[in-house]
C-alpha cells in the first residue's frame, strides 16, 4: 500500500558519538523498531537505516515501509 514513515535517533545505544567508519551499525535499532511496530500494529514493518552516525552523520534515520 506504500505507506513510509522516517524516524531520526539522536542518541541510539548502537552508534552515538562513533567515528565515521564507512558503514551502518544500527542493527539493534532496525529490528527492535520492526518488531515492536509489526506486533502493535499487525502488520509487517520493514525497517531500513538511511543515515547513521557510523557514516558520518550527528543522528542515526530509519525508515519504515510497511507491508
């Protein structure tokens, strides 16, 4: 159906204050944040991290697709 939703993290346990080492960390964050959305709102949550403090960013982004 298309729907999106784009959540900015800016103190996430995975990633806050790292260097910038080339590539996303957030794994924790991805998947906590699918599975609590997928159980409270019975639907399938796809949850991708488009910006993340290991890539240089001061916040980590997550956006959400939903099934």
């Amino acid at each position: 159906n298309g729907e999106r939703g784009l959540v900015h993290v800016y103190e996430s346990i995975s990633s806050a204050g790292i260097p910038n080492i080339g590539r996303a960390v957030c794994h924790f964050e991805r998947g906590f944040l699918s599975g609590v959305l997928s159980a409270l709102l019975r639907r399938k949550a796809y949850v991708s991290e488009v910006r993340c403090w290991g890539t240089g960013y001061t916040h980590d982004a997550l956006e959400i697709k939903f099934a």
